[in-house]
C-alpha cells in the first residue's frame, strides 16, 4: 500500500484502495493497521554501537599515535605514552561529539509537536493524537492546521496550502479533488496534501495516505542519513601521514642498521630508534588543530556564525562552490507587491480596490500574498471604502479569483483580485484598453513576477461564489499588481564577494525558469539564460548527462529536493561544496554538503542539520566564515610545514651523524625534548596567526591537490637540509674540538634554536620575515617566550642533569645559536622571493598556489 500514488486516481478509487469510506476507519480497523504500519513518527536506523565506539580509531593517524604509545611503553618512558595517550583520547572525545551532533539532525526528524486532529472514526470526529493516525484514515484540517501525514483530498472548500517548507515555493498552492494525470512532481500534485506543509485557507476532508517514513517527509529523512561527510581537510592530512609513515619506517629501518655498523650496543640502537620514530610523527598535531578551532569557533561566533561541528571550519576555507537555496537564504521568504500599473483613465484607486479585496474573513490573514498586498496598500495610502464588509468569497480555483463584497447604501460592490487573463477577459475593456493591458501584463511577466489583476464590479445582491456571479456582469478593471519574493540587500554584495575569491556560486530553487532567471540575474549570478537549468529534465538525465552541464550552469529552477540531493553529489565529485538553506526540503543537500549552512530563523531541522547555522540570516555571513576557515587551513598547513621541516631536520642530523661515522648526536631523551616541548610551544601558537591581507583575493586550491604544494615541500627541504648541515657542521667541530658530550649539547641547543627560526619562517608562505613583524600575534611571543624558558632550564637548569647536558661556554652557545638562527631566515627569505615572483606571474601561480 506505501508504494501506490493515489494523485492520479479518482477519490472513489483512492477510498478502495485503502479500503476505507468517507466515514472514516472503524476503530478495531485503525488499531490493527496502527500494529502493522506503526506510528507515525519518523525513525531512522543507526549504526550499531560497537561501530559507533570503535569508528574515531579507525584513521590513520590513529593508528600512528598507537604506535607511539607502544614505542613509548617498550622505551621505557611512561610519560611519553600518557601524553599520546591523552591525545588519543582528546581526538576521540571530539569525534563522538561531532557524532551526537549529527544524530541530533535524525533525532530532530523524530520530534512532533503535541498535535491532536480531527479524525472520522465509525462515522464520528474524534480528536486523534497525530502518531496513531494510519493509512486509511479521513481527516479534516482547517487554516492554520498543520498537516501530519500525506492525504488525498477528498473534499474541498477553498483550500490552499503552504508547502514552501518542503518544495521551497514560496506561493501557496491551491488543492482541489480533481484527478492529475501523467509523471508529476511534489509541487504539482495539487489534489495531495504533503506532512509539514501548512493549511492557509479553507477547509480540507483528506484519507491519509502514507505515514511516518513512507511520507515525502520521511523520505528526506531517509536522504539525510548515513552521509557523515568526512572533511577534505582530514583527508588531506590522512594521505600526508601515510606518505610519512611509510618514510619513517624506512628511517628507522636505516638508522637501526646503521647504528649496528657503527657499533653501538643493540639495547642502546632500538632506544635510539624508538626515540627517532617517535620524534618524526607530528603527534602533537590533532590537539594543536583542536584548539585552533575551538578559538575560531568562538571568532565565529562573535560574528555571528555558528559552527556546530569543528571539521567544517577547517573545510570551509576550501570551499570551490556553494550552492544556495533561494527562499529565505538569497530572498526573505516574504512577498511583497514589487511594481503596480493602473489602466489610464481607470477612475478607481488601484492601491484603494487591491485593500479591500483582501480577505479579512478570519481576522488577521495568513495568506503571504494577502499581507503583500495589506502592506503595499498602507504604504500607498490606500482611502477606506464607505460602507461595510458583508462577505468574502475565497479564491475559486476555476474562476482563479477572490474578493470580497461591499454595500453602501443599499449598492452592493464586488471587489476582486484574480489571474489577468480571466479578470481581463470578463472586463468591459475597449480593444486598445486591452492592448494596453496586454503590453504591460507581458512587460512584468517578462521580469519574473508574478501579476494579479484588480477589478471591481457592481452586483445586484450578495453572492457566495464565483459561480453564482452572472457571466454577463461586466467587470471594470483596475490595474495589475506584481509580486515576488524580497531580495535581501546584501545578497549582491555577498555573490560579488564569493565570485571574486574564486568560489562559484549555484542558486537551487522550486520557482519557474523565467523568475529563477531574473532572479539570478538581478544577484549578478547569470548572464543569459542558458546558464539556468530547468531541473525536471533531470528525471531523464544519467549523472554522466548531468555532469557534462553543471559546471555552466548557476541557476536550478523547479527543483524538489531530491535534485538538490542529486546536484550536490554530481557537484562533490570535483568540487568541495557548502549548501545553505532554511528550510525543511533543504536537509538532504545541506546533510550531503561538506558543509551544510543554516540560517538562523529556519526550520528547527535544518538548523539540526546544518554544520553551521547563520544567527543574522545574512548570506555574506558565509562569506565571512569562508575567510576565517581559508585562514585555519593556512595556519594547518604553517603547522605541518614547521612540524615537518623540523622533524625532517632533527632526523636527518641524526641519521647523517652515522652515515658519516659520528657518534649520535642527540640522547633519546633530548629527541623527545624537542619533539614534544619545542614543538608544541610554537605549533599552537602558530595556528593562530592572523590572515594575511590578500586571503579572500585567491582562488581555492582544487580539491585533489595535496595539504602541501611543491612549493611548500620544497620550502620544507630547504630547512631541513639546512638544520642538517648546521646540526651536523657544529656537531662534528665540536666533537673534534672538545669531545662527545660537549659537541651533544652544542647540536642540541643549535637543532631547538633552528626551530624558533622555522617558526618565524612559518608565520606567512609569501611574506617577508621583516613584514610580518610588523603583524602583531601576541601568542606566538608567548609561545616563544615558553619555548626558550624551558631551553635555559635545560641548558642552565634543574633540567641539565635530566636531559643529559654538558655545561658549555656561553660563547659557543651564542655564536652558534645566532648562525644557526640567521641561516635558516636568510635561505627562506631567498625561497618567498623567489615564491612572490613566480606568484605575480599569473601562468606560474598555479604551481604555487
């Protein structure tokens, strides 16, 4: 039964089907029916448990950091395997957050407001909470009753309802009882009623079709889950650590069998290793870019962008395309009246007639296009009419009008707003009247509005339709009122912001072809309309047709939300996508995004569903988070250069010390000294660095391109050869000179002091040194400040004797600190210039950027 359409069969044959009557459902029926098909709620089934705890293990940085653990504990060194221990942990706890926020987006699928409805039952309307509804039930909704299940109409009076939230048309839709024939979508079943759209006006008798998952509704919740997109940043950083892995194995492998040769104690050689492997693997990494973006969450914030999952911070700054719902992200999802044109010689006020065919039936209108038309005729100074509302007459769906009726002094007037063709049609308009009309109705059609048509006519008494109007009662026509959705004011300048940072921008939308295109033009997005797309042609498209078009296209219109489902994935095969949108039909894109954005005055779901949620609606608001996300991958990727380049450096000195025929240089303890004191005091504070001026003017990296380009790994090949030379250089003077220890404690105070130079290196990829000092980052002084106390406790301090150091002469200690300090920044100021040139070339910036 779940899987029939009951759209395009008759009431009788949809009441067969569902073997029920106009009467309703006996109760012993409804209960039986309720124990087959369930209740109507949405549920969605989860990953086991045992997934659930064991999936943040399952990476590959995991699997390093495991390994450290193990190298610490057969080293010997407790302290080591709890710090990594506490890594390990940390990471995990901040997955299975980021897991409770996404299952938020399921569990919110499953939340009903307490709602009773109208339900026949034996014959009888009794109050029927929502969830035990089953199909086969008839209901009765009445304005403002939302609806809890997908329904048939069976009979109408005058309904329209509000499906904006599920299709993202922003006009309300008229439902009658009448068969639709052929393959249609959600927004042109005009005889369906969908669960989470709205009644706005008249009385609906409904059976109930589908409930719980089998509803339109379920099925989005069907589309939302199971796609816990992982971030390209992480990605990025997995394939990076695998290339390292697979490095430092061959490392160590070398060092161990060199250590051999040199003849050094087998217990002592694996304690080297161990220390080396260790000290190579950046494991200090996933808690520096925890707090990096737990700060720029709190930044974000403030600026009114709330992340709700960490990873999307990092992958918003790699944004190619966004794709954008139009209802309520790029317009306020609110109508308004945006051009008038009154027939020459009308004698009525068109701003006075348009007032008072409003209906005012039920007191205050929910009709958005009624309010359009209330605020339009207050700011036109719209005079009262003498006399007295006698009756309204709702909107007749084959007349395409409404309006209310007038008396005053015993004369009875007919006030109506209606489609133009039929209100002109029954108008007592003169041939070039009409021409007039014509012109102008195609004139305002042509910009995407949609036109009514105000008239008003005079009647004999009151009547209660349309139908019982007589056909040869003329009307005298007003004018026309054209209407659409508000475009919000910095929508534009948002567009313009996005384009200029080299990140393409795709509006998704349930309208007409003809008003997506004005609107898309009007933001700047198209620029004819074959950059618009009519998405029901996708039904009949593979994804290897559709493929071959997106990329040109920057306008969908008719979109249900399965195409944006659709669209997304085709999008997220070359490009790395965000989605904002609002409402209810936007959750499956805004799920299958890399990163879903919300706007703040949403539907609760797609706030749920959303990985960070604009407080102030206002599109550039993304733009805003695009600029903080691009500045924390930046920083990510000085935090990978400064750790590697000295990991790199620190190994090759110690492996090079062998290949030649030296001692080794460093203890396992000083190894580790430097691994984990030196490199955390500066890689954090790095991650903090503020955007260089030019950040927004850049174009994204594609998305396959590595964390790292040639150019930053050639940067880092220069400073580790660098740190190797010097290392080794003082190491083997020294050791000529004064022996083993001493040279040990010269190359170890000139291996830290290379790294604060890298770090100075590290604040800008183009740069100069000598600029960026000029750029105030308050924690990397602190950083520094920590970094170099903690070098004279051990060179100078209680540390000495834990660590292994050999009192030297300061003399030493100076002249080769500062050469090991100036070398470094000399070679990497030679590298950035070399780098700003080729960067200013505009075919060589590709191979920089």
């Amino acid at each position: 039964m779940e899987l029939m359409l009951y759209y395009d069969k008759s009431v009788r044959q949809t009441l067969e089907d569902l073997e029920t009557s106009e009467v309703g459902l006996p109760h012993t029926v409804a209960s039986e029916r309720l124990s087959i098909y369930g209740p109507n709620t949405i549920k969605v089934t989860g990953d086991p448990l045992w997934r659930k705890l064991i999936e943040p293990f399952a990476n590959v940085f995991m699997g390093v950091l495991f390994i450290a653990v193990i190298i610490s504990i057969l080293h010997g060194d407790t302290l080591e395997a709890v710090i990594i221990g506490i890594i390990i942990a940390v990471s995990a706890i901040i997955y299975y957050v980021q897991r409770f926020s996404t299952e938020r987006i399921l569990r919110s699928l499953q939340k009903h407001t307490a709602q009773d409805v109208d339900t026949l039952r034996d014959g009888n309307v009794v109050q029927i909470d929502t969830s035990k509804l089953v199909p086969g039930d008839v209901i009765v909704l009445r304005e403002g009753d939302k609806v809890p299940a997908d329904a048939r109409l069976i009979a109408v009076e005058n309904v329209r309802a509000d499906e904006a939230q599920l299709t993202g048309e922003s006009l309300p839709i008229s439902k009658n009882i009448d068969v639709v024939s052929g393959n249609k979508e959600v927004y042109e079943q005009t005889n369906m009623l969908f669960q989470g759209s709205f009644i706005i006006a008249g009385v609906a008798t409904a059976v109930v079709t589908k409930t719980g998952n089998q509803t339109e509704f379920g099925q989005l919740a069907a589309l939302s889950s199971g796609h816990n997109v992982k971030s390209p940043v992480q990605e990025k950083i997995d394939r990076l650590l695998t290339h390292i892995i697979a490095a430092v194995g061959g490392l160590a492998v070398a060092a161990f069998g060199l250590a051999l040769l040199r003849g050094t104690e087998i217990t002592e050689a694996i304690r080297f290793v161990l220390a080396l492997s260790v000290s190579a693997v950046p494991e200090s990494l996933p808690v520096a870019i925890s707090v990096v973006l737990v700060l720029g969450m709190r930044r974000m914030a403030a600026k009114k962008a709330l992340v709700r999952t960490m990873s999307s911070i990092e992958t918003v700054g790699l944004i190619t395309t966004i794709a954008t719902d139009k209802t309520g992200t790029l317009t306020k999802n609110k109508l308004t009246v945006q051009e008038s044109w009154q027939l020459p010689g009308a004698k009525a006020h068109l701003a006075s007639v348009a007032h008072h065919t409003v209906n005012h039936g039920s007191g205050k209108t929910h009709d958005p296009l009624d309010v359009a038309m209330i605020e339009y005729t207050q700011a036109e100074n719209a005079v009262h009419m003498r006399g007295s509302h006698v009756s309204s007459l709702p909107f007749d769906q084959s007349a395409s009008m409404s309006g209310n009726i007038w008396v005053h002094n015993g004369n009875h007037q007919l006030l109506i707003k209606g489609a133009p063709e039929q209100v002109l049609e029954r108008s007592n308009v003169t041939a070039d009247e009409r021409a007039q009309a014509e012109a102008a109705l195609t004139q305002l059609t042509s910009q995407g509005y949609r036109v009514i048509a105000i008239a008003s006519a005079a009647i004999h008494a009151p009547v209660a339709s349309f139908a019982h109007v007589h056909k040869e009662i003329a009307f005298n026509f007003v004018g026309f009122l054209a209407i659409a959705d508000v475009l919000r004011p910095e929508a534009k300048h948002a567009i313009q912001a996005a384009l200029s940072a080299g990140v393409t921008v795709r509006m998704i939308t349930g309208d007409h072809f003809e008003t997506a295109y004005h609107i898309g033009k009007n933001l700047g997005m198209v620029e004819n309309r074959d950059q618009v797309f009519d998405s029901r042609k996708m039904r009949d498209m593979s994804d290897e047709q559709l493929s071959d078009i997106i990329d040109s296209v920057r306008v969908f219109s008719r979109v249900i939300p399965e195409d944006k489902f659709r669209i997304l994935s085709i999008l997220k095969k070359n490009n790395i996508t965000a989605m904002t949108g609002d409402g209810v039909n936007d959750v499956p894109a805004l799920t299958n995004a890399h990163v879903g954005v919300a706007m703040g005055s949403g539907a609760q779901i797609a706030k749920d569903a959303g990985d960070i949620i604009l407080l102030d609606d206002n599109f550039k608001s993304i733009i805003v988070a695009m600029r903080e996300g691009r500045i924390i991958f930046n920083n990510i990727r000085r935090m990978l250069f400064y750790l590697l380049a000295t990991s790199i450096g620190g190994s090759l000195t110690l492996v090079g010390a062998l290949i030649i025929g030296l001692p080794i240089p460093l203890l396992p303890v000083q190894i580790l000294w430097i691994n984990l004191v030196t490199d955390t005091s500066m890689v954090i504070p790095l991650g903090l660095e503020p955007g260089e001026k030019d950040v927004m003017k850049r174009s994204p990296a594609p998305p396959n391109a590595p964390i790292l380009s040639k150019y930053m790994i050639g940067r880092i090949i220069l400073v580790a050869a660098s740190m190797t030379a010097i290392g080794l250089g003082f190491y083997a003077l020294f050791n000529a000179l004064y022996g083993h220890e001493y040279a040990r404690t010269i190359a170890f105070g000139a291996l830290v002091v290379m790294q604060w130079s890298n770090a100075f290196n590290a604040r800008s990829d183009y740069e100069s040194i000598f600029s960026r000092l000029r750029v105030w980052n308050g924690k990397f002084y602190i950083g520094l400040t920590v970094a170099v106390t903690l070098q004279a406790m051990a060179l100078f301090g209680p540390l000495q004797g834990i660590l292994g150091v050999t009192p030297v002469a300061i003399g030493d200690l100076f002249i080769t600190g500062v050469v090991a300090f100036i070398v470094p920044i000399i070679l990497v100021e030679i590298h950035k210039a070399i780098g700003r040139h080729m960067r200013n070339n505009q075919h060589s910036a590709i191979l920089v950027s």
